[in-house]
C-alpha cells in the first residue's frame, strides 16, 4: 500500500509539472504572438496604372502596356502580427558617407500609416540611389521610432537587381547615330531610336535633293548615348 501511495503521488505530481510547463510554454507562445510584426520586402519595378485607376507594380522585364519607363524602389510591408503598427516613414544608411551625412531618409507618399494586424502597405521612389552599392541598410521606422530592417540577404538581391535593370535600360535607351555625309561639305549629324529601319534613315538623309551612293555601320559599344553609327553617303540628284 505504501508503494502504491507514492507511485500515485509521484505520478500526480508529474502531472502537475506537466501541466505548468505547458502553461507557461502557452503564455510565452502567446506573448510571442502579441508582439508586433512586420513582413518587408522591397523590388525593383516599373509602375502600371490599371483602367479603374489603381496603381500597380510589375516586374521591369514584363512587357505590360502603359508601365512607367523609369524604374523604381518599391518598399511592401505586411503586419503579420497582431498589434497595429504605425509606419512613419523609411529610409537608410550609407557604407561610405554622402554629402548630406551617414544616413538618409527616403520622401514618403502616404505615410504615416496605421497598419492593423493583416494591413499592407506599399511605398516607392525613383530615387535608385536608396539601392546603390553604397547602401549599408534599408528599413522602415514605426512611431516608437523602432526601426524594422530589411534582412541583409535581401539587401544584396534588392542592389543586384538595380544594377541589373538600369545596365538593361541604358541599353535600351541607347539610339543610333546618322552621319550624312558629302564631298566636300561637313557631316551632317542625326540621332534616331535604336530600332529605326535603316530606309527610314536613308529617307531623311535624302531629303532636300539628295540621293544615296553608299551607307555603313559601325557597333559603338563603348558609346554610352548610341550604339551605332550609321554613315550614309550621298550626292546632289
């Protein structure tokens, strides 16, 4: 009898430590769940307004009519907490110092913000600097003045991409160079789009009375503003 009396006793008192360990794992749970959260991520895009008059935000590769020809930085924020969050505003701080100090501040468009638990938020800038190598970190500040930073592996992508889209846009933007050219006369210089149809660059080097002897065209990789030079001979008709 006395052996059963402490195997019972034993037993209801590692009930008991079960019981309160899990009561208190519960309660660091659900204190842990009650903090406030924030989800950030931030992109390289192009700005698309919908015909119902929303703005979106698309990848600068996809081919979507009506997305903005300049890229920007866009900052997406989600409260995936359950406490609301005040966002006022975001900005960084640079590996080397600029001219205006350490650190910077991006202009807000719509903020501050109330973010209640589920909320999202987007803000953007075409202010690429705010993603350039010299960028040491990216975040967002709420009203008790914490700042929530962007992961640093993400940083690395978010700088990767800028670079990767302005090089794609430079080269597109690029045009091509039309020298008309005349025996004895000075060249006469014209800039087209990249993709002008070579009869359409005879065609304005012929107006005025002229007639083509001979074209040329030369790569000018190492020209930031053209990237061919199209030499078109010509002579009075």
């Amino acid at each position: 009898m006395k052996g059963d009396s402490i195997s019972l006793t034993s037993l209801l008192a590692f009930y008991g430590a079960v019981l309160s360990s899990f009561g208190f794992g519960w309660s660091v749970y659900r204190d842990l769940q009650d903090r406030p959260r924030l989800k950030i991520g931030m992109g390289i895009r192009r700005i698309v307004q919908s015909p119902d008059g929303k703005w979106y935000q698309v990848q600068p590769d996809m081919p979507i009519e009506g997305a903005s020809k300049n890229l920007f930085l866009v900052v997406n924020v989600t409260n995936t907490g359950r406490r609301p969050v005040k966002w006022m505003g975001w900005g960084g701080k640079w590996k080397k110092k600029e001219p205006g100090g350490g650190a910077f501040i991006i202009q807000p468009i719509a903020l501050p913000t109330m973010l209640k638990d589920g909320d999202s938020c987007s803000e953007f800038t075409d202010d690429l600097k705010a993603a350039s190598a010299n960028v040491k970190e990216l975040f967002i500040y709420d009203s008790t003045g914490k700042n929530w930073y962007l992961s640093r592996r993400a940083l690395k992508k978010l700088k990767g991409e800028c670079h990767m889209f302005q090089q794609a846009l430079q080269q597109a933007s690029r045009g091509c160079k039309v020298i008309r050219r005349q025996k004895d006369k000075q060249d006469y210089v014209m800039n087209f789009p990249a993709d002008t149809a070579l009869n359409s660059m005879v065609h304005a080097c012929e107006e005025g009375g002229y007639k083509m002897l001979s074209n040329q065209t030369i790569d000018t990789p190492e020209d930031k503003d053209c990237k061919s030079t199209t030499i078109i001979t010509v002579e009075p008709k």
